[in-house]
C-alpha cells in the first residue's frame, strides 16, 4: 500500500545515511588511534632530541588534528544514532500498520483490573490499544498517555486534541525528527531509560535554545584564543617566561573550554570553540612530562 511503501522509503534512506554515517565514525576512530600514537612518538623523540620550538609547534598540529577528530567524530556519531532510530520508528509504524505489534511498549504497568471498561478494550497489555497509539519513549509522557485514556474528558479537551492530531499528522518529518531525538537522548549513558524525566529533557532543550544566542561567549573565546597564540609565540620566539602563558592557557582555557564543550554537547556549536582547549590539553601534557 501507499502508507507502507512511504514508510519502506523513508526507512531506506535512514538506513543509507546511518551506514554513510557508520562508515566515517569506523574512519574516524582509526586516525584517532593514529593520531594518539603520533603524539605520543613526536613527544618521546622530539623532546627528547632538544629542538623545543619544532616540538611545540609539530606537536601543537598533531593535538589539534587530534582534537578535530574527537569532535569530528562526536558529530557523526550522533547522526549515525539519529539516522538508526529513524529507521527503528519507521519500522515500528509498520509493525502497528500491519497489527505486529510484538516487541512495542505495552503499557502493562498501567493495567487496573478495577477500571470500568480497560481489560474490556485491552487498552493495556499484550496487542493493546496502547501499544497502537504511544510512542513516546519517557516513562512520564506515556503515564500522562495511560491516565487520559483511562479518565473521561470533557467534550472541550477532546476536540483541543484532536486537533492537535490532525495538525501535526501533516508534520511527519518534524515529529519523526522530535521523536528520534528524544530517543537518542534517553539512550545516553549519562539518563536512566526507564526513569527519565521530561524536566532533563526540558532542560537540554532550554540550554540548547539559549546557547545560539551565547554572542559574549563565542567572542570571549575567539578572544583567548588569539591571547594563547600570541603567548605561545613569544614563549617559543622570544624567550617569554612560562608562567605568563600557564595561567592563560590552564586556567582562563580551562573556563572557556569547559563552558564552550557544554554549548557543543547541546547546539553543535562549531569545532572552533575547541581551540583553547586544545591549548590547555596540550600544556597539561607538557606540565606533567
């Protein structure tokens, strides 16, 4: 039918672009493993032959291709999650288009066998009526799902949403997309699956609204950044002792970075924002040697 060959489609290209995606993740991880080895061979042999300056400067590059790689990598790996759950969803709108609905949230745990009518219209359960309509993967929202099909509503609401529905029916790839990164989201190591509120989610939500409107910040770091490669210019050059350069790029670095990661994690923020970073990595490593 029509729905299902749309819906084959669109699971198609979500499988494409998840394998281009896996492909450069695989590509990425391997100079990553390269580049590590050649930082650590360029710090055994050049520091130890004695040219500083030829140290600083090969060593700064291969850090920051480094670096570039982490991030690289970061940002394709997201997609190539984004793109699998796509592809999952689209299956799944299959699955309850043909009635499979094995395998789908049940809705068990708000089963009441002293509700009125919902043993009767298996509303939860095994080959429910919830399983057709829930999609959610937050443990609130589908809570929010059970208790209003299981309470009577007055005539107002229910046409509010039904109108909702029929608004957002035209709007599949928006919703797709919404729900695809609510999932990604929920499958982070650093939320709970089965207990994450939609608070967390409001929250990553907000600081990635405010974060493209963050000016200051990304001026404040293009500014360090500049100061860091002017110091380490004259550190190397013109004989500036370390300790004007450690504070900057150690502690000032350190701030900007840790706050220009936050942006990154949440809006995507562009890789550029890392530089002081790169920075403050690098003199930690030459601190400790």
């Amino acid at each position: 039918m029509d729905i299902i060959k749309s819906l084959e489609e669109r699971i198609n290209n979500s499988d494409k672009k998840a394998s281009f995606y896996a492909t450069r993740v695989r590509t990425l991880s391997f100079f990553r493993v390269i580049t590590f080895v050649a930082i650590i061979a360029n710090l055994i042999t050049l520091y130890n032959s004695g040219f500083e300056n030829l140290y600083l400067i090969t060593t700064s590059l291969v850090l920051i291709l480094f670096i570039f790689l982490i991030v690289r990598h970061k940002k394709y790996d997201y997609q190539l999650q984004l793109h699998r759950e796509l592809s999952a969803i689209n299956q799944e709108e299959i699955a309850r288009f043909k009635l499979e609905l094995d395998g789908l949230y049940t809705g068990a745990e708000f089963e009441d066998d002293h509700h009125p009518y919902s043993q009767d219209l298996d509303i939860f359960g095994e080959h429910s009526l919830f399983q057709l309509i829930n999609r959610s993967p937050l443990k609130r929202a589908r809570m929010l799902l059970a208790n209003w099909m299981k309470a009577k509503s007055p005539v107002e609401t229910t046409m509010m949403r039904q109108k909702a529905v029929r608004e957002l029916r035209d709007k599949q790839d928006w919703t797709q997309n919404l729900l695809a990164i609510a999932r990604v989201i929920v499958n982070k190591k650093r939320f709970n699956k089965e207990n994450t509120e939609l608070e967390e989610l409001f929250e990553w939500a907000d600081q990635a609204e405010k974060s493209k409107n963050l000016l200051v910040l990304r001026i404040f770091g293009t500014v360090l950044s500049v100061i860091n490669v002017t110091l380490l210019g004259f550190t190397m050059f013109d004989g500036l002792p370390y300790q004007f350069f450690v504070f900057s790029f150690l502690f000032l670095g350190f701030i900007i970075s840790f706050f220009s990661f936050q942006l990154f994690v949440f809006s995507n923020i562009n890789s550029s924002f890392f530089f002081s970073f790169k920075a403050s990595v690098f003199f930690l490593i030459l601190i400790m040697l």
